[in-house]
C-alpha cells in the first residue's frame, strides 16, 4: 500500500498523515502505522482519532479492518475508547525519544522582576470586551470585498475614522486620501527611506531610539543630530545643515527627554522645510497622553504639504496590533502607495475594521480617557515616592507620556544600570538614547517607564527602584 494522507477534516478538525506500506495485511499495516505514528509523537496523548467509519472511507479499507485495528491498540493500551468521547491516544503513549542529542533552542533570558522599560502601554488594561464589540459590528457590517485583495491605502473605513479624529484631537488637516495605513512607525521609515521616496541625510534630534536610527541606517540614510535644550530640538540649527532637505522631529513629546517644542521652534521648522524644499517627519507617538499642561496639536496643522504626521496605535492600545498611519502631503501619496506596492505585507484587513469602528463609536476616545488617568496616578505615585526618598533626584518630561527621565549625579548612570540588572530591574540608561554624533553636554540619568507593571507589583518596582538610585552627595546608600 502506498504513502497515504487521511483528510478526516470533516470530523475531527485535522489531518491525519499515516504511512501505509510494508509487508503484511492491511488490518497489520494500518496497526503498524497508527502505533509508528503514537510513538513519533505526531498523535499526542489524548488525540482524538476520526471516528473508524470516516477513516475507513478516506483510507478506502473495509470499517471492520479499521475497527478491529482500533481494538487491537486499545488492547495493547496505545489506544482508549469510552461510551461517547471516541477513541484517543492514551495519556501514557509517550514517545520514543531519539538517540540523537536533542536539538535545543536558545534559552531565553528570564523576565525582569520589575519592567521599567519605557514605550510600553499597560497591557493588562486593554480594552479586551470593547474590542470584541467593536469586531463584531464591524465584520458585521462590512462589505465583501473587505475579505479580498487589499488596498495599500488601508481600509477606507479606518482612513475616514482617522480623519476625523485626527482632526478633532490633534489639530491634523487631512482628507482619508492623504492617509496610507502602516504597521508603524518603523515601517513608515522603511517605506519613505527603503523605498527611496525621501534621502538622507536626515536632521534627527540628539536623543532618539536607537532602533529607529538603525532602520535609519539599513537605508543607507545618513543621519545629523540636533541640539537639545529645555524648548525641545533646536531648528534654527536647521539652516546650517547642508544638503539636509528632511527633519524627524517629536514634537508634542521629546522622546525621551520629555517636553513639546517651543511654538517659535515649530514655525521655524516649518519655514525652513518651505524655503529648502523639504519636509517634517512628525512623530507624534503618544500625543494622547498629557497630563499638567494644554493639549499640544501637531505640527502638521501649520502646512500640511510640507509635514508627514505619523501615528499609531502601539502606545493608545497594543503593540500587538501593528497599525499605524501616515498622513502624507499629496505630492508624497503616490510614490509611498509605489514603495509599498501591490503585494506589500500589509495589516490586517480585519483589524482595521475594528478600529474604525472603536473609533467611530467613541470608545477609543473613552479609552484613552481611562488611560490618561491611570497614567496620571501611575506618574503621581512616581513623583511622591521618588520625593520622599530621593528628593536629591531631579524628574523630567512628566507633563506627558509615559515616562520619565530621572536625572543622576554626574558619573553614575552606568553604575545605576548595573544595579538594576542586579536587582532584575529592566530600566535604560540615558546614554542608550544619545546620538553617537550629537555635541551637546553629557548627561546622566534613568528613563524610567511608568506603564508597565502591574498594579499588585507598582509598589515592590518603585521600592527597588529607589534602591539603586545613587544616595545623596555625603550619605550612604541603603
């Protein structure tokens, strides 16, 4: 008997791959084949087998054949039958084990006791069961070909919804044909910098993320930092830059230093990507989140054919979903839609109904809401901890977000990070943030993030935390 693929789909849920051949009748074969198949592991403990009148009609065998070999296993305890749970492999049908050393794959490091890591949303709060309402009016309500090719554009449902929020919360003048759907913001560097719909050299502010440099660098883009000051990057800077004709800015939040840019700085920006020829790249990666101050708006609004706003969904819900958008000017729609092309790896179709439709239905605007006040208590209990024991430690960029840079005695961050290694703190340094080119002073601190841990294990996190703060000048640590 030849090599035989059993689809019992219809009954089961699954394939079911048996190996019919060798000498023998066919009652023996299909025994040799079920039993090979136990101890290989490829039927697992407690698999459900198709029911014997299925298998016998894919396998083209007789139903007494099929049966008497499932008494046979039974018997011999490789099977077990019960009154109205069919047949399963028995719990102890373990499989044999390889002669060869087994294959390992890397260990991976153990969790940190305490996540301080900035850039992480609270994942214990997403909106699971308003998610789910949201899934299922919007596949409820969407049209067929939802469920066919794609368009690079995204949904035109999510680009509506994002118009109009976008408009209303962050001051972003746009219509839903300027708007390309991403998976973020690193992909939207790769789409405008990999496929050569801007160059480099690319003006960056001092302190950035590293992996956003290196994506940077993947393209070839070379990048040139700007000076930092307590009025966020600054532009004026810009002039001098030659050759530079793109400026990547975080605007309504410097990340991570904390703080909006100057409003004389946004408009010199602005004037200068004008009189260049050039255009902003706006990173507004959690501009929901404020807390002690007015909302800040994008600086899109200033001139919408000279700034690409980017935004996405990793710090307002989840990571995991992978959304994110750009709102380009119209000259740069076509040559973004070439670069992702017609086959691009795009998100989710599915997932793009839903958030329009939790967007529509004002629930994205309840969530964030719930957020920025879980947030705001988050940062408060920081701030109050940290003054009650290290009143020596200076905090910045807590007006907003979800971090805060915790700024140290010269020369003792890196002994810091160490200490919080130690203590299975996962925090950053703020050297980690600096550009390798950048010329302004050095300063030490912590980037801490506030969001992540859990609520039962805040309390433990800060304790640790100010544990390996460096002690006052002349005092000892504790």
């Amino acid at each position: 008997m030849a090599e035989t693929w059993v689809n019992s789909a219809r009954r089961i849920g699954s394939d079911l791959h048996l190996e019919l051949r060798g000498p023998g009748s066919r009652r023996a074969i299909l025994i040799r084949a079920l039993r090979e198949a136990v101890r290989d592991g490829r039927l697992a403990p407690g698999t459900r087998l198709p029911p014997y009148r299925s298998l016998a009609a894919d396998l083209g065998l007789a139903r007494n054949t099929v049966a008497d070999a499932y008494a046979e296993l039974v018997a011999e305890g490789w099977l077990i039958a019960r009154q109205g749970s069919g047949t399963r492999v028995a719990p102890r049908a373990e499989p044999v084990r390889s002669a060869r050393a087994p294959v390992t794959a890397p260990a991976r490091p153990a969790p940190p006791e305490h996540n301080l890591r900035q850039g992480q949303p609270d994942a214990a709060s997403f909106p699971r069961a308003a998610w789910l309402t949201a899934a299922r009016r919007a596949l409820n309500a969407a049209p067929n070909d939802a469920f066919g090719p794609g368009d690079p554009r995204g949904r035109p449902e999510l680009r509506r919804a994002l118009t109009e929020y976008l408009a209303r919360a962050r001051g972003v003048r746009t219509t839903p044909g300027r708007i390309v759907v991403c998976s973020g913001f690193a992909h939207a560097l790769r789409l405008l910098f990999g496929g050569r719909v801007l160059r480099g050299p690319l003006a960056v502010e001092s302190y950035g993320l590293a992996f956003h440099r290196s994506v940077l660098e993947a393209a070839s883009v070379r990048t040139v930092p700007l000076t930092l000051d307590e009025c966020g990057a600054r532009t004026g800077e810009l002039r001098s830059l030659t050759g530079v004709r793109a400026a990547l800015l975080t605007p309504a939040h410097q990340f991570p230093t904390g703080g909006p840019l100057h409003p004389e700085r946004r408009v010199t920006a602005v004037d200068w990507a004008r009189t260049r020829g050039g255009v902003i790249l706006e990173d507004d990666y959690d501009g929901e989140f404020r807390y002690d101050r007015e909302p800040v708006g994008a600086v899109q609004g200033l001139d919408p054919e000279r700034v690409v706003y980017l935004g996405s969904a990793s710090k307002s819900l989840s990571p995991a979903l992978r959304l994110g958008w750009m709102v380009l000017p119209e000259d740069l729609v076509e040559p973004v839609l070439a670069a992702k092309g017609e086959r691009e790896a795009w998100a989710s179709a599915t997932d793009q109904l839903t958030l329009a439709e939790f967007i529509a239905s004002g629930q994205y605007d309840r969530h964030i809401r719930r957020m920025r006040q879980r947030y705001r208590a988050r940062r408060d209990r920081l701030v109050a901890t940290l003054a009650d024991r290290a009143p020596h430690i200076a905090l910045t960029g807590i007006a907003a977000g979800l971090h805060a840079v915790l700024h140290l005695p010269p020369g003792t961050e890196r002994s810091a990070v160490k200490a919080a290694a130690r203590r299975s703190i996962a925090l950053d340094g703020l050297a980690g943030f600096r550009h390798p080119s950048a010329t302004m002073p050095v300063h030490d601190g912590l980037v801490v993030g506030y969001a992540t841990p859990p609520d039962h294990g805040y309390a433990a996190a800060l304790d640790a935390l100010c544990r390996i703060l460096p002690p006052t000048p002349g005092a000892s640590r504790p």
